[in-house]
C-alpha cells in the first residue's frame, strides 16, 4: 500500500538535491504529473530536516522546495520552468534542537507537522540501556570476550 523514499540533510543539502531525490523516487506519471506507482502511496522521510545551511536570504532553500511541494502540490521544473504536481504523497520528518550546526526551521514548513518531542534521557538511563545492548550482545559471543 505505501512505497517510502529517504531524504538524508546535511549542511551542504540544497534544494535541487531535494528535487532530483524526488523526481527519481516518483513515477512520472503525465508531463506535469508526478506520484507513486499506481494504487500506492508515497511516504517520505526527510532525516535531520534543520541541517541544511541559511542561505544570504536567510532561508533554507531545500526546506522551501518541501515547503512548496506540500503548500502547492508540487514545484517548478528546474529547465522549463513549469509546474510538476505532486500527488498521494506524504512527508514525516525529524531533527534535533537548534545548535551545533543545526538551523531554526521556519514556523511556515513546521505548521504541516505533528510534533512529538522527547526529552534527553538522564546518565543513569542511558547507561542502563546500553549497557543492557552490550550485555546481550557478549553473552552471545563465545569464549574469553564475554569477561569484558
């Protein structure tokens, strides 16, 4: 039923990455017509969406292109300048707060979105945690490792 692509950011992102990334996980389906295959949907999933670097504007240009395609249903061919529509596609996205290199995302693109934020978990949890996965994993391995 659902057909899913991934979006990878990172500082260097920029929109017409996000496009041919797009262009080439849709059907083509008429000239201006792109989508999924038939009787499927696409889900997206665009992984550190606040990375990509402010441009002089200010904006991030890779969000703007996402922005248009969900705010209009599409974007404009990079050669021919006309208008491609989008169809049955859905976008999920993550990030992590602002800083250390990621950007503010504009409040115009995070509008389309459900937020669920979580919180940092404490040392003593993450120890737990990974010291459960390590644990399970050496008592997995033969011989001498398993002492570590």
């Amino acid at each position: 039923k659902f057909v899913s692509a991934q979006i990878n950011m990172s500082a260097r992102t920029q929109s017409n990455n996000v496009q041919d990334i797009l262009e080439g996980k849709l059907e083509k389906k008429r000239k201006n017509l792109l989508g999924p295959p038939s009787g499927k949907r696409m889900l997206v999933f665009v992984d550190d969406l606040n990375m990509p670097m402010l441009d002089e504007y200010g904006s991030q240009p890779p969000i703007e292109l996402l922005r248009q395609c969900i705010d209009s249903g599409g974007f404009y061919d990079r050669k021919k300048l006309f208008f491609k529509h989008v169809r049955e596609t859905r976008f999920i996205a993550s990030c992590a707060p602002p800083g250390g290199g990621r950007n503010v995302v504009t409040p115009r693109f995070f509008r389309h979105f459900n937020m669920i934020s979580l919180p940092a978990l404490a040392p003593d949890s993450m120890r737990h945690i990974f010291s459960s996965i390590v644990g399970g994993f050496l008592k997995r391995t033969p011989g001498d490792l398993s002492v570590l």
